[in-house]
C-alpha cells in the first residue's frame, strides 16, 4: 500500500499547546512597560518642548513690556517736567506690578527717581549696599567701581537671571541709556541711565502649569495610541512572530528550542496533578542513504511526510517536535504501557506505507523509537528524560533499528543515567 503522491502540508503547533501564561509575561507585560515608557517619554519631550517655547515667549513678552515701560518713562524724563512726575510715574508702575523695580541714574552715580522713595538722592553705590529681597543689589554692584563687570551707564543692557538663565531666569534686568531733560536736572543733552527690574516669575510659573497640562494630556492620549498599536501587534503580528520563532520551517512542527519549552511547561503541570508522562524520541533509520540515494529534495519529502505522520496520530495536547535532522520528540500523557502501544501503531504505521515518488519508485521507511517515563528515576525533569530516552533509542538503533525500546520498563531499576 502506498501513500499518497503530492507531500503532506506541514501542520503547525497547534494553539492549545501554546502556554498562554508564557506569552503573557514573556511579551504582554514587556509591551505594555514598552509602551508606558513610550507614552511618558513622548509626554515628557512635549512638556518640555512647550515649556521652554512658552517661558522663552513669556520672556519676550515681559521684555516688550519693559520696552513700552521705559517708553512712556523716556517720555517724561525728556519733557522738561518737575522731577516728581517721572518719581511718581517709576511708582506708579513698581505698584501696579509691571516693574518690580526701577530707578534713574544720573551720569553723577546718584538716583534722581525711583519706585522707592526711600532710595531718592542716595548714591547708586549705597543703594547696592543696602540689603533687599533677590540679588538686585548684587547686579548694581557689579556695574560699579573699583572693578566693574559691566559697562551698564555707556551701553543698553538686557539679561536674564536667576536659577535657570538659560531658559528664561525668574527676572529680567535692563539698563538702557536715556536723555535728561528735567527742571532743575542739568541743561539739554545730559544723559541718564533707566534701570528696571521686571518679575518672571508669574509668567514662568504659568508656563510651568502649561507644562504639567500639556504632560498629563500627552499621557493620556500617548497611552490609549500606544494601547491601541499594543493591541494590534499583539493580536496580528505577533502571533505570527510567535509562530515562526517556534516553528520548524521544514516540518511545521515545533522545532527544538520551542519543543523544550513546552515540554517543561508540560511536565510543570503533568508534576502538579500528579500524571505521568512519557517522553519518545524517534529517528528515520538510515536517512543519511535516502538522502545519498534519492536526494536531499527527497530527504526534505520525507521529513515532512513523518512530522504529518506524527502529528496526526497523536492528540493534540500532545507536544510534537522535530528536534534534529530526521529526530523528532513526543512527550504525551499516558502510561509507559499505553505509550508503548502507541509508539508501535506508529512504527508499524509508517514500515507498511512505503513513500511513493512523483517518478514511480517507492521509499522504504521505518522508524527507531525509544523511550522514558517519569515513573523512572528522572522525574519529571526534562533533561534525563532525554537523557533516558536517548539512551533507549541508541539500543533500538543497536539491535537491528525498526523497533521500541524502553530500557526502564525492560529492567527497571538495572540502570540509571546521571545528570547535572
């Protein structure tokens, strides 16, 4: 009796045999960290981004501001007016908050107006002696004898400081050069210098608010678009990745790797509810000739053939790999007796169907088998189970090939195998 002309379809592992609590903390708790990150890394930059463009645009803003200020100061300072308006108009706008201070130098070093009447007449450098809130004064210093930093009564200045300059500071410093024009204040021609200090730190903490908006709304919308690409991988592309990386492309089987995966992952349960197991390695006898004989096309036909073969004839809640050239693995749930019935009907299975090439000429083919159960000394432990199995399937090999052999239910106990 001959089988069927056109190869077998390979099957693939079947979906029972997947373990699910494998994949899920193996690749849904990754992805899901993956894509928290992604959504608070993405949220984090647009704060950021936002942040430093709005502090930059309040900075600009306080600085026009400031501008206009010294506008519409400039505007008195040259009007031949009484002293007193520009003083009452510097307070008027350190009230008002648009300045937090200001004050007029004159080319003498002395301050003629200033938001704080207090300050009127005195030396610039006694004012910058005088201890108040921030490091206003330290600036004043450091434009004033015996060695100043700044030129600040020959050019315009205009600076940032504070703890982050970079990004704006938390006030703005101006010094700008100014005609004089005032009763009783030198004829025209003399000039003056307007120092003002404007408070960012209302703007600044704004933008900071803007920020933290912009990073919890960036979060939330990150995090459902990040679920959703979660959600799509997962249900679509990565199963078939999944496949493919524990799949044999030839056989269609598990391939190695994958097979000893499942197999601890089965022996794992068969050890919690107390089942025996048994673990069979199979062998093609002399494929090394078939290939030699007919090709490695042939060889690759039958491998297929086998992995069909095998994979038909036990349930699917068994695990079938190809774990080598022409070996394959089946760890099924049964006694060694009931193992070894069926391990026969598959021996006799495939030695009495001869494989039938598209050309008319016939494959022999048979089959080595050997055995181990968990009832052996192994346990339910992967690696001398394959350890015993090989063992067996190298005496089958030894006595002729075509047969099963389990060597722990022929003399159990006569041998062990060690193990690390």
């Amino acid at each position: 009796m001959c089988i069927r002309d056109r190869p077998p379809t390979p099957r693939r592992i079947p979906p029972a045999l997947i373990p699910t609590g494998l994949l899920n903390s193996r690749i849904n708790r990754r992805l899901l960290v993956l894509a928290l990150v992604a959504a608070a890394s993405g949220s984090a930059v647009l704060a950021l981004v936002s942040g430093v463009l709005s502090i930059g645009y309040a900075v600009r803003e306080s600085e026009q501001r400031a501008i206009a200020s010294e506008r519409d100061l400039t505007v008195h300072l040259t009007s031949y007016g009484p002293v007193d308006d520009v003083q009452n108009q510097l307070q008027l706008l350190v009230a008002s908050g648009d300045l937090r201070r200001a004050l007029v130098v004159d080319a003498a070093g002395t301050v003629i107006a200033s938001g704080d009447s207090s300050q009127v007449d005195l030396p610039l450098a006694r004012v910058a002696r005088i201890s108040e809130e921030g490091d206003f004064n330290t600036h004043l210093a450091q434009c004033l004898p015996p060695h100043p930093r700044r030129d600040c009564f020959g050019d315009n200045l205009s600076f940032t400081d504070g703890p982050l300059p970079v990004f704006g500071g938390d006030h703005l410093l101006r010094f700008t050069q100014v005609p004089l024009a005032l009763q009783g204040r030198g004829g025209y021609g003399a000039r003056a210098t307007l120092i003002t200090e404007t408070d960012l730190r209302p703007s600044i903490m704004q933008a900071l608010q803007l920020g933290v908006w912009v990073f919890a709304t960036g979060l939330v919308a990150l995090s459902i678009a990040c679920g959703l690409l979660v959600l799509v991988v997962r249900r679509r592309l990565l199963p078939e990745l999944f496949d493919l990386a524990q799949t044999d492309s030839l056989s269609g089987l598990a391939n190695r790797r994958s097979f000893h995966e499942l197999a601890r992952h089965r022996l794992d349960q068969a050890a919690e509810r107390h089942h025996v197991n048994v673990l069979a390695l199979i062998d093609v006898d002399r494929f090394k000739t078939i290939n030699d004989s007919y090709g490695h096309g042939v060889g690759d036909e039958v491998v297929r053939y086998i992995a069909d073969f095998l994979a038909q004839a036990v349930r699917r809640t068994d695990v079938v790999g190809r774990i080598g050239g022409d070996e394959f693995a089946l760890l099924i749930d049964a006694t060694p007796h009931q193992a070894t019935e069926l391990m026969e009907r598959l021996r006799l299975g495939v030695a009495s169907k001869p494989y039938k090439l598209p050309d008319g000429r016939h494959v022999a083919l048979s089959l080595s088998i050997g055995m181990a159960s968990t009832n052996g000394t192994g346990g339910y432990l992967l690696q001398p189970l394959m350890q015993m199995a090989d063992a067996s399937l190298y005496v089958a090999k030894d006595q002729g090939r075509n047969r099963v052999v389990n060597l722990e239910q022929q003399a159990p106990g006569a041998w062990t195998v060690g193990y690390a």
